[in-house]
C-alpha cells in the first residue's frame, strides 16, 4: 500500500498533542493525530483519568478531566484535524519523510513529527504487583475507587497524585492508608492539607511495599511493608493497592535515536520543542519531568506546531 505523506503527524492525544493540532490545522496543515489504543495510556492521556480538574485557566468551577479532552479535540477537529485510533509500533527517522507503521498496516509518511506519548504510571516491581493487578492493585483510583466501598485500601507515594487519589478514594473506602518512604511529603501545600484533614486518612511514614499479598480469586489481602530505617518489615492486612510513584515516559519507540534525559525524557532545544533529529518535535508529559501539568503540557503543544511550521516553512516542504 502506498503510504500518505503528511505536513504534520501527531502521536498522542492528550492535552499537548490536541493543542499541537488545533495550532497545526488553524495553519492549514492538515495535521493527523494518531491516537493509541494500548500503547502508554488511555485515548485522551492521563487526564481522562482525573475526575475534576481544577486548576485548568478558564473553568472558575473546575471541568471534568474527560470533558477538557473532548473539548479539546472537538476544538482541533474544526479546524481540519483528522484522527487515526491505532498504536504506532515503530518510527524510522533515518530521513525525511518519516515513516511510521502501526498495527493496522496502514503506513503514514511525515514532513515533522510531534511526539506527544505521554507518561504511564511507574510500577513497584514487587513480588505479587503483577499478579495482582486489576486484581486490588491500580494505578487509578478514579477508574478502580468505586471497586472498594467500605473497604480498606492503601496508597504508596507522597507527591500530589497520592494525596489525590487517597482523598478521592475516601468517598468510597473506609480508611485508606498512605504509605510514603520519607517522613515528608512532596506534594504540594493544599494537596497535603486536604489529606491532613481528612478523618479517613492515615500515614505511615518511612516504609515501603516489599510485597503484594492475596490470590487471584480473592484479590489483595494485604502487603508486606518494609521499614525503610530498620529495614523490619510487618505484613498489613488491606484490601487494596493504589500505586501513586510517578510516571515513566512513553519513549520506547525513539529513546535509542533521540536523545533523552537520566530519567528517560525527550531532551529538547529550549526554549523550542526541537528534539536531536530536526523535524522531529515533543511536547507534554513525554518530555517535561519538572512541570507535568496539563496547561504546561497544552502550552508545549502550542510550541511544537509553531516549531512544525516554521521548520516547514524554512524547508519548503
Ligand atoms: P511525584 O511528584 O514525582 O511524586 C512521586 C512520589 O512517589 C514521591 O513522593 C516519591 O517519593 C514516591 N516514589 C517514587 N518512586 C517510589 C518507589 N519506588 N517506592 C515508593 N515511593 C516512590 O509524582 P506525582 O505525585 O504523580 O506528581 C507528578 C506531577 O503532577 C507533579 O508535578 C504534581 O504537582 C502534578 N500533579 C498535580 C495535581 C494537582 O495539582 N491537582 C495532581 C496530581 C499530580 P519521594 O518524595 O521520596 O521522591
């Protein structure tokens, strides 16, 4: 099959990679977003997993994460955007156009690229996490709360997804337990506030899960907790896990052709979205580890469509 060759090939449909087509069709580049189906994330990235987002300029009262996406791509698709759902398994970019192939055969050729995979969230690698996955442990408390009404669940991290997601699972579990492996968060301020508050919420601090215990018919029982200054560790009876430890950037495609950072983000040329191969931009959580927001992530896509355009026009292509 011959393959279409494109102005403006975006992958990832999240805020970054959204706002990047909206900038790029209003530009009459006719850009294509590739959405994955498995790879990395949900369609729609990470926000469609967050219930109320309210810190996005322009909804005093705070839009649900689902409906900002939807609004966002509504807003790209008027102006010209075209979106492909299939998971991209390999990008050559060896020379101009790019190729990339993905699962359904169907190749497509690119003048520039903007890279907008995303972030997948980071996992403990213990004895049992695997095993139990979908079965108590989760990475998601806004698609798996519901699961553990009047249960007792447990949330591994300190930063601001932990104490959203143990906030959030408050209104469903009857205590949840955050474990964090320092004795001082890093989330922000209001975020450890709200969990302070909260007569649901409890710390333990110092410790970390060496060990996800419970069977497959019964889910999670509990997890072996290791004390990070005495190194003893005690088992915890739980009915769930909720891992909220970061992210790890959606890179396997290009980290061993494109430069990346020691934590495996896209380096790019600041303050531009140009990464090491010229044509090739990345925007969003890919490539931002310092910032991770949804409006800096939109902003970044801004800068890769500006940056697609002028390399564009600079290389009459
Ligand atoms: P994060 O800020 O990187 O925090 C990750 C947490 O997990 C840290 O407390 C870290 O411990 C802990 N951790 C990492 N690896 C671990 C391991 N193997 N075992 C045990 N604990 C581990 O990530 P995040 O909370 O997902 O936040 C990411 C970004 O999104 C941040 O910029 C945050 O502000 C933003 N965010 C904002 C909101 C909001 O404003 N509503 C909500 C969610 C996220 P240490 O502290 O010891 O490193």
């Amino acid at each position: 099959m011959t393959a279409t060759t494109r102005n403006v090939v975006i992958i990832g449909s999240g805020p970054a990679g959204l706002t990047a087509a909206t900038y790029a069709a209003r530009a009459n580049l006719e850009p294509l977003v590739i959405e994955g189906v498995t790879a990395g994330g949900p369609t729609g990235g990470q926000l469609t997993l967050t219930t109320e987002v309210e810190n996005y300029p322009g909804f005093p009262e705070g839009i649900m994460g689902q409906d900002l996406i939807t609004g966002m791509r509504e807003q790209a698709e008027r102006f010209g955007t075209t979106y492909v759902t299939d998971d991209v398994t390999e990008i050559d970019l060896s020379s101009r156009p790019f190729r990339i192939t993905s699962t359904s055969g169907d190749d497509v050729h690119a003048n520039t690229l903007i890279l907008a995979t995303g972030a997948k969230p980071r996992r403990l690698d213990v004895p049992g996490e695997d095993r139990l996955w979908g079965q108590g442990v989760s990475a998601c408390a806004t698609c798996d709360g519901f699961f553990f009404r009047d249960k007792e669940v447990v949330v591994v991290g300190g930063g601001d997804s932990a104490m959203e997601e143990a906030t959030f699972l408050t209104k469903f579990a009857s205590k949840v337990t955050v474990i964090h492996r320092r004795e001082e968060l890093r989330a922000s301020a209001i975020m450890q506030e709200r969990a302070f508050k909260n007569d649901k919420v409890e710390f333990i601090w110092n410790a970390t899960v060496a060990e996800v215990l419970g069977d497959d018919t019964g889910g999670v029982t509990g997890v072996v907790l290791a004390d990070m200054v005495t190194g003893d560790t005690t088992e915890f009876d739980t009915d769930g896990l909720f891992l909220a430890i970061g992210h790890i950037p959606n890179t396997d495609l290009v980290a061993d052709v494109l430069e990346t950072d020691d934590d495996g983000y896209l380096v790019v040329e600041q303050p531009t979205t140009q990464t090491a191969v010229p044509g090739v931009f990345a925007a969003g959580d890919v490539s931002d580890h310092v910032y991770r927001q949804a409006v800096t992530a939109a902003g970044m896509g801004c800068k890769a469509a500006i940056d697609a355009e002028r390399f564009l026009a600079a290389n009459d292509a």
